[in-house]
C-alpha cells in the first residue's frame, strides 16, 4: 500500500497533506552532504587513516606548539559524526577553541582484514597514529579523546602506555558491560565467538539490524511518524537525512576484532575483572593515572548510563570528574542541546588541564 | 522478507514511506473503534494485536542475525525461505536451497548436505520459538493499551488527539517487548539464532570450498594460511628490529585518502606533518614510522 493510497481514506485529510509535504521536502533533501570541516590525511595504517583538520580561519595563528587532540572513535560506526554539518559539529567546537585536533577512521576492512585483531587496532592503529602525533609536535604525551568503543581502546591504550596520554576525555564509553538494563549484553552474552571469527567479516547492515531491534518501534517507525508529523521545515528534514545517512552507513566489522570485543568485553567483562591482556601485558584500568574527563548520556539505550559511569569505580586517576548529559546515545553528538553542552565541557575541562 | 531496515542496505524512503503506511492503517483501526458515540476500545485489542504481531515477524524474521548469512549467494533466499516455509508449516530444504544441485562427490555431497540440513531445520525450530514471543509481544502492547486508554479518552477528534493515541501505542508496544526481550530465555534464543546463522554460514563456505578445490581454484583457507604466514613474519620481523612498528607515513600522504561521504575533505597532496620543535630523535623517527625504542618499563 503507498502512502497516497493509505492517506486517501485515512482519517483526518490535513495529516496526510502535513505528510505529503514532508515527503516531498525529503526528496529534496535526499542528496544532502555530511561533513564540514576540511581535514587532511596525515598517516595510513592498513585501512586505518589519520586525519588532521586544518585550523578554522577564525583561529588560524594557533601556536604549532599546541598540544594535540586525537579523537578515537568506535570501529561499528563512521566518525563522520562528529563532524556532519558546521552548527552540529564537535570537531569544529574543538577548532574554534584553538585545538590541534586529528582523528583516527578505522576505514572499510575487507576480507583481507578478517584477521586483524584488537591488539592490532589498539598497539598498531591508534598506537601508530599517537607515535605520528607525538613525533610531529614534538611532545611527549598528547589529549586523547575516546568515543563510545573508541573509548574503550582509548583506555587499553591509556593504560598499557600512561606516559603517551596526558589527558583523556572519554565520551559514552562502556566500562562495565553487566550491568543490569544493558540489552545488548544480554544478547551477546550467548553468543559463539568461534563461530563469529570463522564466518568472516560481519557487515554494517547486520550490526544496524541489532541496534535497530533493542527498540524496534521507536527506531524504525515512530522517529518516522514525528517527523511527517512535525511540518518541519526543509532544513530540519535535511538535519534528519544527515542523521540517517549516518546511522545507516555502518563499516563492516573486522572478524577477529569483533569476536575478540564481544567475548572480552560484553562476555567477560574483562576491563572491569582486570583481566584483560593485550601484546602479552595486563590491562588494568587502575593504571589509569592520567586526568579522566567521563562524559556519558542519561537515556542512552546501547550504553546505560551505569555501565559508563562505573568508569569511576575502576581509574586509577586521582584527578576524574564525571558528567552525565540528559540526552541519547547519538544524542550526545548531534542534538542541539548536548551539541552545545558536550564541547563546552570538553574544551574547558582542557583548558584547565593544560 | 525484507523490510526497509534489513538486508542489504538502507532505503530512508521505502522505511519513511512504510512507516507513514502503518501509522494511517492504526489511525484507521482507532477510527473504526471510535466511530459509534461511544468508543468500544477493547474491541481494538485485537485488530491492534494481528498488526503488530505482522509487523514484528517481517521485521524481525530471525531478529537481526540472519543478515549476516545475506551476503552469500543463495543464503539470503534460502534464509527467507526457511522463515516462510516455518511459518506456512511447510518442509525442508526450501526453495532456493542452494545444496542439492551442486556436483560434489557423493560423500562430500551427503556428509555437507547433512549438515546443512540438520541446520536449517534448528533454524526453523528457532524461528518458530521467535513467532511465539512475536505473540506474547503482541497480545500483552495491545492489552496493555486497551487498558490505558479505555478509562480516559473519547475519540480521537482532532490530528493532535490522535497521534496522542499514537504515542501512547507506541510507549505500550516498547514497554511489552521489552518486558520480553530482556528475560533470560529470549536472550538464549536471540544467541542460539546468531550461532546457527553462524554455522550455516560457515557449512555453506565449507561447501564452497569444496566445489572449489573440485575445479583447481584458490580457496578461502589457502588464502587465509598465505594472510597467516604473512602475520607471523611481519611479527618476526618487528621483533627482530628490521621493520617498523608503525607502517610508514609519506607514502598514505601522497594519496588521496578514500573519504566516501564525506564532505570538505582536502586531498593529501603535500600533507606534511608540522615539523618538530624539539622532538626527539626517537620521536621524529616515530613520525617517520620507524620503530620507537622505548625505555623498559
């Protein structure tokens, strides 16, 4: 049934006028473009590449002695996000603050990649790139900001090489996957492991389908429905069509890494039993020592709230300050509110740990 | 069946569109129980149960899982089959079933089809166990409903009135499957799908190989002891001191990085990394890519 067919003898004729104009205000949005600022890349590890925004004119005569900022997003999503149009940007938040800000994108892995492991991501990839950082600064230890899965590297990292990370903000990051409201652990929990690195690369689409089923109706339907409904207006339709782009433009999974995530982490809980190892040394988030700036979301559905905040139990960083945001998951990079919030706090919890 | 959000690839205008199909089809229904001069809301049960419990089936056939085993020739078809054919009760192997013609040796052939089938037939026990909880799901949202909005509201009279309604449907279908798939026996179920998806992916490759190795190609295994043997030198190496740790950076610099969708990307032509200001000799060996000799910890 189309929906001319079902608005014609449906109730209430001026809604299925409101959303015939919506629909038609989609279609003009539909091959609207993602991402503002201009960035270079700077360093390439396997599919993994490096990328350096270039400062904004406003604030091009930053000192070259800035100390850097890399941002370690999530493997299961593109890190366009955070950067996917000028007044919805968290990258450009940064740069108008004057920071030096590069970004790791994991890429595409192909079935040459099946075998790359975390250990590969975490010492080679996001190791690789804080080597380049470091070396082209000329610094000992740079900031390092980790999001959602990237955040959890981040720590590994943070922990396996405390000299290299001076500070790190870590942004809707799950430390304790047990806690009791995390669907998606329950889900995993069963899963076999084995079989999941032996059937090859997991495509973007699957994972989406099992984001998308934590909360099907809301997902898949009602998001849909209020925004036919709203009569927005075409920029906010074209804001939504950014946002879906996004959240359905999802890399495939890397075999080995994604088994190796699910059974470490969502299986075993090994950052919180500190039992984790990696290039044959623990992981323990007690070395940890660095200050720790914890941003996570309030009505964030794929991290609760307390497996983030449960980071704070397990640092070993004197110097921690948590925030909780009363905001979603991808809320937390987009939404206006939190758009304004989560910069803000970034950039001047930085400033005062310079 | 596909849905919008499944298989292989998003369609934001299919997904908006078969959203805005279901959204009139419910005010349709609230309509029809609030037509007389006083709404029969229980007599919405029902037809509001039937809708949703479709809706799940088709758009959680094998909750998200079965995705995975997509990309394989024959898998999709065969796994949308094996769906169907559960539900309309009907046999194995179903239509498409990508097995039976192949020209394999007669052990090969039996001992992999054997399997394969043993699989399919878990796969459409599994599914038909999903079915089940669809119902459950189903019947407790529009109950549940019924009961919230029975007491209170008069017929939807106006636009606002009636997505009111909408909400209110919604929050009742989130909060019943919820209650669901949180428990203990649907996360089982959930992972027992996922396992068997798995292995019918893995015994279809196998399979493949095969047939593979019956016309002299490469195969995946030959591929992944070559991609193996490659690992273990690069390690060998690295620990040897002869390669870098970290693979080395001028040449990505002179190539323009893959930056599908995004926008505002500058080329790497000339991408220079700052120059040190007092780095280190070991640290701009590291921005080179050489190996980083580290003081032990």
């Amino acid at each position: 049934m189309s929906v001319a067919d079902a608005g014609r003898s449906a109730p209430f004729p001026e809604l299925t006028l409101r959303i015939a104009d919506t629909l038609a205000r989609l279609q003009r949005a539909r091959d609207v473009a993602v991402g503002c600022s201009e960035k270079r890349a700077v360093w390439k590890c396997g599919k993994t590449t490096l990328y350096h925004y270039l400062p904004l004119a406003a604030t091009r005569r930053v000192p070259r002695d800035t100390r850097p900022l890399l941002i370690c997003f999530a493997l299961v999503n593109r890190p366009y996000v955070l950067d996917l149009q000028p007044d919805r940007s968290l990258v450009r938040r940064l740069l108008e603050a004057g920071l030096s800000v590069y970004l790791i994108d994991w890429g595409d892995p192909d079935d040459a990649d099946r075998y790359v492991d975390l250990e590969e991501y975490i010492e080679r990839h996001l190791g690789g790139s804080v080597r380049y950082i470091l070396g082209s600064h000329g610094s000992e230890a740079l900031d390092l900001l980790g999001v959602c899965q990237g955040g959890v590297l981040s720590l590994c990292y943070s922990a396996l090489h405390p000299g290299e990370v001076r500070n790190l903000v870590t942004l809707t990051t799950p430390v304790d996957f047990h806690t009791p409201d995390n669907l998606l652990s329950k889900w995993v929990r069963g899963l076999d492991t084995a079989l999941i690195a032996a059937s090859g690369n997991v495509p973007g689409e699957m994972l989406n389908g099992l984001f998308l089923a934590l909360m099907p109706l809301r997902l898949a339907q009602q998001k849909y429905v209020r925004l036919l409904t709203s009569n927005p207006d075409q920029r906010t339709v074209e804001d939504f069509v950014r946002m879906e782009k996004w959240i359905f433009d999802s890399p495939p999974q890397a075999a080995a890494a994604l088994a190796e995530f699910v059974r470490w982490f969502y299986q075993e809980n090994r950052l919180v039993h500190g039992t984790l190892e990696l290039a044959g040394r623990r992981v323990r988030l007690g070395d940890v020592r660095s200050p720790l700036l914890n941003l996570y979301a309030l009505e964030d559905h794929i991290v609760p709230p307390a497996a983030a905040a449960a980071l704070g139990h397990y640092v070993g960083s004197r110097d921690y300050s948590e925030c909780a945001v009363a905001t979603g998951h991808i809320g937390m990079y987009v939404s206006r509110a939190a758009g304004a919030e989560v910069p803000r706090r970034i950039t001047a919890w930085l400033a005062a740990h310079r | 069946m596909e849905t919008p959000t499944s298989g292989s690839g998003f369609r934001p205008d299919a997904a908006i569109s078969e959203a805005a199909g279901r959204f009139f089809e419910l005010l349709k229904t609230f309509g029809t129980a609030a037509s007389g001069a006083t709404p029969e809301w229980s007599a919405l049960a029902a037809p509001l149960a039937t809708q949703f419990e479709q809706w799940l089936r088709v758009s959680q056939s094998a909750g998200p899982w079965f995705a995975a085993a997509a990309g394989v020739p024959g898998a999709g078809t065969a796994g949308a089959a094996c769906a169907a054919s559960t539900a309309a009760g009907l046999g194995f192997p179903p239509a498409g079933w990508p097995f039976a013609s192949l020209p394999l040796g007669v052990t090969g052939a039996s001992s992999g089809e054997t399997r394969a089938l043993e699989l399919f037939a878990r796969l459409g026990q599994l599914q038909a166990q999903l079915a089940a909880h669809w119902t459950e799901v189903a019947n407790t949202a529009a109950q549940r409903f019924v009961a919230r909005v029975g007491g209170t509201a008069a017929a939807p009279g106006s636009v606002d009135q009636a997505l009111k309604l909408y909400e209110l449907w919604v929050n009742c279908a989130e909060e019943a499957y919820a209650a669901t798939v949180h428990r203990s026996d649907f996360a089982r179920l959930q992972a027992d799908l996922a396992n068997t998806s798995a292995a019918l992916l893995v015994e279809q490759r196998r399979y493949a190989e095969t047939l593979a190795r019956a016309f002299g190609l490469p195969t995946r295994s030959e591929i992944d002891a070559l991609s193996a043997q490659l690992r273990e030198l690069r390690r060998e190496l690295t620990g040897r001191g002869d390669a870098p740790t970290a693979p080395q950076a001028p040449r990505a610099e002179r190539r323009a990085p893959s930056a599908a969708g995004t926008a505002g990307t500058r080329g790497t032509r000339g991408a220079k990394p700052p120059r040190p200001k007092g780095a280190s000799r070991a640290s701009r060996a590291a921005g080179r890519g050489a190996r980083v000799r580290r003081p032990p910890r």
